[in-house]
C-alpha cells in the first residue's frame, strides 16, 4: 500500500511481535540497524550497497545477515536471503519508530533515483511507495504515474491498479485523472470490464 501503514493496514499477530522484540533485545546495534533497514527494502535487501545508507560497511552488513539467518528472523530464498515470512517483515516494521521510518523511506527514495537515472530498470513505482511514506507526496506522482504505465506495457497490470488504488487519497487534478484512465487500462488488461468503464465514467465526470 503506497498511504495506509501497516500499523493499521495488516497487524502483525502478537506473537511475531514478542518474538521479534525478545530478539531484537539480545543482538548488537549493527544487526538492529540491518534489521530495521531491511523491514523497509523487503525483496530489495539482498543489495548490500543500500546498507551504506545506514554507514554499514559490506561486511558488518553480511555478518548481521548471517546472525539474523541463525535467528530465523532470515532465510535463504530463490533470490537470496528474505524475511522467514511476511509477518515477520511487517513486525520488524512497524517496529521501526515512525520519524526513523520517513527518514530511512527518503534516503532509499533518493538512492533510487540515481539508480534509475543512470540504469534501464524503471523503478517508478518503488520510488513513489518510498516518497510517499517519507512525506513527499508531490514529488511522488510523476514517478507513480510512470511506473504504472512501465508495469501495464510489462504486463504486470495487478502491480500498477495496487499502486494507483492505495495512491488517490494523495493525487490532485490533474493527476488523479491520468491515474483514473490508468487505472482503467489496467483493468482492461486483466478483462475486468465493468470495472474499467466505471473509472472512465469517473474521468468524464470531473
């Protein structure tokens, strides 16, 4: 979700929480720090070079790694290491206080700016999740809107109607109509019809 946290969104069940407070009271500040970082990153914590965002070295950053795999707060996973489960992930999260949260959001926001810049990946809807859960919401848009026409032309509709749903409370004219007719070329992709047209209708009707 690009607005709701996951406070409120998806409550991580008590007892992933209790475990993951007993753990995180008995590991040193360096792995701390990869934890938290790696609760915001999710299937991108595998890039060790986003850990200097946090002045961690590559190997603090593997030795951190490798206490949290013995912990079983990681495991190994088709495409590198990966949070035990998504629970897990989001109980890290949301234990990360929320002014360290928009901080953290911002710094990955703009490290993938560059990354964007001087690459062919189109990272569009990852920067915007990032900017806008660091509090840029302006500066968010272009990159939303972008990364939704990138993920419809790449065939993954579902990923562009996720971001462009979970983004509208924050859009205004003449934003939030391009993002209705996305929206609706998304649904379109997936043959959900009714759906597409009565977004349209929304767009006519502004």
């Amino acid at each position: 979700s690009m607005t709701t946290d996951p406070d409120s969104e998806v409550t991580a069940p008590a007892v992933y929480r209790g475990v993951l407070d007993r753990i995180t009271r008995s590991i040193d500040p360096t792995t701390y720090s990869v934890l938290n970082l790696a609760s915001l990153l999710g299937q991108r914590l595998n890039d060790l070079s986003m850990f200097e965002l946090v002045d961690l070295s590559v190997g603090k950053t593997m030795s951190a790694m490798a206490e949290l795999v013995s912990r079983r707060v990681f495991r190994d996973g088709a495409r590198g290491l990966e949070f035990m489960n998504e629970m897990v992930r989001v109980a890290a999260y949301v234990g990360v206080p929320v002014t360290v949260r928009r901080v953290l959001h911002g710094k990955i926001a703009d490290r993938l700016m560059l990354e964007h810049e001087h690459g062919t990946e189109d990272l569009g809807l990852e920067i915007a999740w990032h900017c806008i859960r660091a509090g840029r919401v302006e500066e968010a848009t272009p990159h939303l809107l972008r990364g939704a026409r990138e993920a419809i032309r790449t065939g993954i509709p579902h990923g562009a109607e996720r971001g462009l749903l979970t983004a509208f409370p924050s859009l205004a004219e003449p934003f939030r109509s391009e993002a209705l007719v996305l929206l609706a070329e998304a649904l379109q992709e997936q043959s959900r019809w009714d759906e597409s047209l009565s977004y349209l209708h929304q767009v006519l009707a502004s």
